[in-house]
C-alpha cells in the first residue's frame, strides 16, 4: 500500500501539546495508508475495524488500544455493518522523549517507546475500558497542555494498559480480559478459581493458554499478583502480616510465607522493615 506522512502542525497551532478526536472510521480504505511526524494512541470505542499495520492486517474491537510510533504505516476500514467508533489522541515526539527519559523504569522500550516490528497493543477488560474512555473524555474538554497530555499518558501506563503487561496483539482477547480482571482483590483472593472462572473457558484451556502466554501455571500466574499486592500492603499499611494473608484470600500460612520469600528474596517482616518509612518522622535526624 503506498503511503503519505501526516504532519502535527497540520494539526496543531505552536501553544499545543496534543489534539483530540471522536469519531467514526470510514468503511473502506483510503488511498494511501500513512505515516506521521508525531506519535498517537488510539483506542476502539465501539464496533470494529481492520487496521492495516506495517504489513499485517489485524481486526480491532472495544477495548484494544494501541500506541503508535511516527514510523508505523498503517489504515483503517471499518466493519460495513458496524462500523467504528475510535478516540485517537497524536502529541509531539518531544512529549514522548521527555517522558521515556524522565520515567525509563516504566516507560523504557513499553509502550510510544516500543522498539517491536508492530506497535504495543493492549486488549483492556470491562473495568480498565471504563477507565480509558473515562479519562479520555476528560482529557476531551481540556486545555490542550502540556500537563494534561502527560497527566493522560501517565494515567494509561500506569492505570488502564499496565494490567496487560507482559501481553502481546496475539494474546487472545479472552485471556487479556481475564488478566486485568485478575488484578482485582475480588477475582485473585479466590486464586487459580478466580481466574478461570474470569475467563470463561474450561480448567484445561485456561490451563493451556496461560502456560503458553505467560510461562506459567494459572496458580503461579495468580500468586504473583497476590503476593505483589502483599508486598504493596506491607509497604503501605499497619496492617498486621496475618490480616495482609487473608486479604490476599491466602488460608495456608506457611504456603503464603513460602511463596513471599521465593518472590520478593525475604519475609514479609523483614521486607516490612526495609520498605516501610513513616511520614511523620524523619529518617537520621540526630536523637536530642
């Protein structure tokens, strides 16, 4: 497919940092697929749509969003039936160097700073969709700042498309969607259980996909996020190491403390002790 480049200044005036836009895809494709100068996340709202992307042809539906990189080509053709609906949001190449440089721990080679063949696709679960259209609405009838434009991006990585870390486009929805769901207190306390139930597929296929996407068991795959959320609480919290297990719907003591050891290198006290700070006292001062 030939290709054109889009320009940012087509789009913005020089005082803003980011343009916003609603709308519904055209049901064929255009004449020429595109590039940019600028980079864009967009997210499918409603419908569906194909989306011709360096080369390959994937098929979009509510709740997958991208990050897109200036150098990706890529066009859509909306479902003739369905149509599509997509919230798409392009900001300044400056924005995205500021932001992987200032927060590379989290933002380095993820997301806009993806070093793949295709872009970072996330496929968001009911919850984590809400979310992302709910910020994205207010980002809607912002200033076009530069404040608001990193305030969003910063929102999306660490509270809608972090939940599918470690995911790729080839993750099946379903198991992507059972993923941010298993990041809930309400799903994980009920363990492997709560996760397949989530994901709505037999024990042995769930078994299966988990191992094939993540390396691991559904068990495994649980307990991390469980003993990650302990060790959150030992962080962040007075709560005494017996009522942190049974928040985290652990019933066996010494399997809780097995699994805190083998994950975080400690136990739960110690760990307590290195990454708990009070903020009412000051750390070294001099006793009088």
């Amino acid at each position: 497919m030939r290709k054109t480049t889009f320009l940012i200044d087509t789009y913005l005036t020089p005082d803003e940092a980011f343009h916003f836009a609603r709308k519904g895809l055209a049901r064929r494709y255009p004449d020429r697929a595109h590039d940019h100068d600028y980079f864009e996340v967009f997210l499918i709202e409603s419908g569906r749509t194909e989306h011709w992307i360096n080369g390959e042809t994937q098929t979009l539906e509510p709740g997958q969003m991208a990050f897109i990189r200036p150098d990706d080509v890529h066009a859509f053709c909306a479902d003739r039936k369905l149509g599509c609906q997509i919230i798409n949001v392009m900001f300044r190449r400056e924005t995205a160097a500021h932001l992987a440089d200032r927060y590379g721990d989290t933002v380095g080679g993820r997301f806009f700073d993806a070093r793949g063949s295709q872009p970072e696709m996330h496929t968001l679960g009911p919850v984590r969709f809400s979310r992302a259209v709910a910020v994205a609405e207010q980002l809607q009838t912002s200033d076009r700042s530069l404040a608001r434009i990193e305030e969003f991006l910063l929102f999306l990585v660490n509270r809608v498309a972090h939940a599918t870390s470690g995911l790729n486009a080839s993750t099946p929805r379903w198991f992507a969607e059972a993923s941010s769901a298993a990041l809930s207190p309400e799903v994980f306390r009920q363990g492997a259980s709560g996760f397949i139930r989530a994901a709505g597929r037999s024990h042995e296929h769930v078994c299966r996909t988990c191992k094939a996407v993540t390396g691991l068991t559904p068990s495994e795959y649980v307990n991390r996020i469980r003993i990650d959320y302990a060790a959150q609480l030992f962080r962040s919290t007075e709560e005494s190491i017996e009522d942190v297990i049974e928040n985290c719907g652990f019933e066996n003591v010494s399997y809780f403390y097995r699994l805190f050891r083998n994950q975080m290198g400690t136990t739960p006290r110690a760990y307590r002790q290195a990454n708990q700070r009070d903020p009412f006292q000051q750390i070294g001062l001099p006793k009088s």
